[in-house]
C-alpha cells in the first residue's frame, strides 16, 4: 500500500515538473515570437536611414547641367538602333570591355555596351584605381541608350530622366554611364564619392546617385581626355585625393 502513493507522487513530481519545463519554453518561445519581428523592423529602417546619405543627390539643376554639356558638345540625343550602328562604325562610340578590374551587369544589352571615348576612359581609370584599394571590381550597369529605349524605360519607371527635352537623358548622347552602388560598403562608396567629388570641382563629370536603383549616374566631359594628358606631364591622379580623406576620416 505504501509503493502507490509514492508511486504517484513521483509520478506527479515528474509530470509536474515536464509541465513547468514545457510552460517555460513554450513562454519564452511565444516571447520571441512576439519581439522578434518588432525588433527586426526597427532595426532594418534604422539601418536604411543611415545607408542614404548621398554626396550627390539627383536634382534638376544637375539633368540640365547635363543637358548644357551635350548641347556644347553639339552631339546627336541617338534616336534608333540605325544611327547608334553608324556611331559605332564611325568609332564615335567605343566598346566599353570586360577586365580583371571591370565587369558589366549580364542583363545589359551588348549592342548598347558602348560610350564616348572619353568616358570609357574614365571607366577604365575608376575602376583600376577601385581594385588597387578594396581588390574588388567596378560594375557598369548602363551606358549608351536610345530615345526609342529611353521611352520604354519611362514606361516602367517613372524616375527615369525623359527622352526629350532640356532636362532629357544624358545616356542618348553617350556620355554617361551607370555604376552599381547597391552592395558597395560604407568605405568604398566614400571612396567613390570622393574621387568624384575632385573630379566634380574640376568641371570634368557631373555626378548623381540614384536612390531607385542604388548606382552612380556619372556624365563625363570631353575635358577629361585632356586633363587625363595633362597628368602624364603633371601626375596628380583623384584617387591619391581619396585614399588621404578616407584615412583622414577613419
């Protein structure tokens, strides 16, 4: 008679003690279940905030600055894919290649992988520079459009600059090219900024930073064919400018 009761007790120590331990759990489960999602959106919009904060934000002042350069240029807003093939035959505009410091976005059309001479130099000067710091490569994201391109764009974002006007896509004259910034730590878009931003006070490009689509929309003038000679006689390269703010800043 006396092994039931204690049978029973032990039996309800037990089950007792399986319920506090399943209570338990189960509490702190439904607690994180609970907080963790209030957590996590705070901590992401937080985090957004702190990502944009663009040296160059997009403004009309700076599409009609773009605008003025292709005008001064006296250059062709290109209207079809015939006359970007006589452009390309003619060698006005130029492969932009793949390297070992520069790759190209595999969506971007091939037959719209091309640019102005000298904005394939500037290309080619930014993303060597860019490896030699961070041993990463530059991406191109877009290059030369068409008005009839830009015109199917404006259709599906309604951010993208118009085909026509004074205020009308630097792309159609092939002067402009896209980098990808999504991706980019904090360091190297720093970098990026400020190697533009020298470049910016010498008139040479007119940068922007497109939030939309996380890149760097940068016009370059002719004129950086002739301040890129001037540095073979006078070497004074915007990279150098970068790295000494970039350890000034850390």
């Amino acid at each position: 008679m006396t092994q039931g009761p204690r049978k029973f007790g032990t039996l309800c120590a037990l089950l007792f003690s399986l319920i506090f331990v399943i209570g338990a759990h189960a509490s702190a489960f439904a607690l994180h279940r609970a907080n963790a999602p209030r957590k996590l959106k705070r901590s992401s919009h937080h985090g957004r905030r702190l990502r944009w904060n663009p040296m160059f934000r997009p403004s009309h002042e700076s599409l009609l600055r773009q605008n003025e350069e292709v005008d001064r240029l006296q250059l062709p807003r290109i209207q079809d894919d015939d006359q970007l093939e006589e452009l390309k035959a003619s060698h006005a505009l130029v492969p932009i290649e793949e390297s070992e410091t520069l790759r190209i976005q595999h969506s971007l059309d091939p037959s719209r992988r091309y640019c102005r001479p000298w904005t394939r130099d500037f290309v080619q000067d930014l993303s060597e520079v860019y490896y030699r710091q961070f041993h990463e490569q530059i991406q191109v994201n877009s290059a030369v459009r068409t008005v009839k391109v830009q015109k199917k764009l404006r259709r599906h974002n309604r951010n993208a600059a118009p085909a026509e006007g004074e205020t009308a896509s630097s792309h159609l004259a092939g002067i402009t090219v896209d980098l990808q910034r999504r991706g980019m730590s904090k360091e190297q878009i720093r970098f990026v900024e400020r190697y533009l931003f020298y470049l910016h006070e010498l008139g040479l490009v007119e940068p922007e930073e497109e939030r939309r689509h996380w890149c760097f929309h940068v016009m370059v003038s002719d004129r950086y064919s002739d301040w890129r000679q001037s540095q073979t006689v006078f070497p004074h390269h915007p990279a150098e400018d970068a790295v000494t703010a970039q350890s000034g800043s850390n």
